[in-house]
C-alpha cells in the first residue's frame, strides 16, 4: 500500500515503515532507549530527506517509550524524583537543540553533521559499553564477584545532595540536570531519544540499578522527546506527521514485546547486546559517508536564476 508524505515529498510502501517502527519499537522497549539512533539512519537509507528524518522520528519516540515505560511504571521500577530532573534539564537542552537545528539547516550543513555526529558519538559510546558488558559477562562465567560500575568517583563528592528512595541513591542533582541537558539537546539535533547514552551514564557514573535505570530513561525519554517534537512541528516544520503516525503505530505494538523481553534478560546481557547494535549503526552510517552517492551531481537556483 503507497502512502505519500507530504512534508518528504515521497511515495513510500506503508507496510514497510510500519515494520520498521514495530522493530525500532521493540529494540526501545527491550534496552530502555528511544530507538532514534537506529531508525533515523534508517529512514534517511530510505531516502526521508534527513531535516525530516529527525524531526519525523521524535513523535514515534514519545509513542513507543509511552508504551514501554508504561510497563515499566506498573512494576514501580522507574525513579519519579530522577526522572523529573532529568527532564528538567532535557526540556532545556531539547528546546536549545532546536535552534542549533535551525541554524545548521539555514546554512546547508545539517546533513553532515548529522551523519559526522552519528560515528562519533555512536562509535565511542558503543566502543566503552561493549568492552565493559564483555568484561563483565567474562566475570559472571568465571564465577568472580562483578564489580560496582563508577564506585567511589569525583561525581558522588559533589554539593547538593538529594535522596532517590527508588535508586537507593544519595547523589548531588548537578550531574543529573547536567547529563539531562547534554542528551536533551543532542536528542533535538539528530533525532535521539539519547537512551543509548543516558543508560550507560546512569549506570557507570551514579551507580543507579540496572532494573531501574531502564524505566527511568525510557520516562526521561517520553518527556523530553514530546517538548522536542512540538518544538521541532512549530519552529521548523519538519515533522511530516504521515510518517510519523506509521511509525507510531508500529513502535507502540513493538515496544510491549520488547519490554517483556527486556525484563527477563540480565543487565550484562542488554549492556553488551546494545553496544553491538549501536556499533552496528554506527559502521553504516561511516559507510555511507565513504560510499559513491546514487547521483553523481545535484541541481541548485542560485541567486534566483531561472
């Protein structure tokens, strides 16, 4: 069945992005990430020009993580007080994103800094997750004691202090608003739920439980992820709502499933599983960047010739 996109300007198979949004939902339900990291390359493989990628992508975000977090809320296992401050922070460095967004489309840059971003940023962090789960399922056969992740750093030394009963967490709100801020922010620019880094930083730096951290990034994700499409839809007008209705509909249904399988997994096992998809995404997009294009030349009014 064709669907066309009106902000795209596209005429695309409708079964295949509603396929694609089950997958990226279920992957964002199992691993506690927004799954954009995965689908907006996805789509701009498809040919969505990327401006609409990003902005596209942020609406099935909230949907799927609305669906999984939802699973994880009825069994108490996302931080309330952590959440909000984290979205605290994301609301700001979401609405800051856009208008860097803004800007960098103003002046014919986007494109690749999107794709520049997605190897750096998806490359280090899959590198430092990948080698720690290994290291840590290597510790788990050998039948040695696990070690505490982040343990005795600079970040539990800092003022204000405040208590996360549900964390079990006694920790300043500086590096939590700040670490809110900095995924807000990059989640605006390239299309992020930031689940892919907010986990990990959850994990290794503020000692935050596995089980929990999941449920609290995918409610940060909800948050910070709906004050981006709104601004996105208002600011730039590039969120094409046909597509982003598919690919709601698909990461809903996918997201119920994936957090069900999320749950009965080890969080060594989610950790290293993780870090191989978003190494994954990140050797494609690298390719991309090195690969022939499909046009040789692209055609261009300036200075208003005709």
């Amino acid at each position: 069945m064709q669907l066309y996109l009106p902000i795209a300007e596209l005429t695309v198979n409708m079964f295949l992005f509603l396929g694609m949004g089950g997958a990226v939902g279920f992957i964002s339900g199992m691993f506690g990430v927004g799954g954009g990291f995965l689908l907006t390359p996805l789509l701009i493989f498809t040919g969505i020009p990327p401006a609409v990628a990003v902005a596209s992508v942020t609406p099935q975000i909230v949907a799927s993580s609305a669906s999984a977090a939802l699973s994880y809320w009825s069994r108490r296992l996302i931080d309330e007080k952590m959440t909000l401050l984290l979205a605290a922070g994301g609301s700001g460095g979401s609405a800051l994103g856009v208008l860097v967004f803004r800007a960098l489309r103003s002046v014919g840059q986007l494109d690749l800094i999107i794709a520049l971003a997605y190897v750096v940023f998806l490359g280090f962090i899959g590198t430092i997750m990948l080698r720690e789960s290994v290291r840590a399922l290597l510790r788990s056969r050998s039948g040695r004691a696990a070690l505490v992740p982040g343990h005795h750093n600079w970040i539990h030394g800092l003022p204000f202090k405040m208590r996360f009963r549900r964390s079990k967490l006694y920790v300043s709100v500086l590096p939590i608003i700040v670490l809110g801020s900095g995924i807000g922010f990059l989640g605006s620019i390239l299309g992020l739920g930031g689940g892919f880094i907010m986990v990990p930083a959850l994990i290794y730096l503020l000692r935050v439980p596995t089980n929990v951290v999941i449920g609290t990034s995918l409610a940060y994700t909800l948050i910070t992820m709906a004050v981006a499409t709104v601004l996105q839809a208002s600011a730039n007008k590039t969120v094409d709502i046909m597509l982003a209705l598919v690919l709601m509909v698909g990461g809903v249904i996918g997201a119920q499933f994936g957090a069900r399988v999320g749950q009965a997994l080890r969080g060594e096992q989610l950790r290293a599983l993780l870090a191989a998809l978003v190494l994954m995404v990140a050797l494609r997009v690298l390719f991309g960047l090195f690969s022939a294009p499909e046009n040789a030349y692209s055609l261009r009014v300036l200075g208003g010739a005709v």
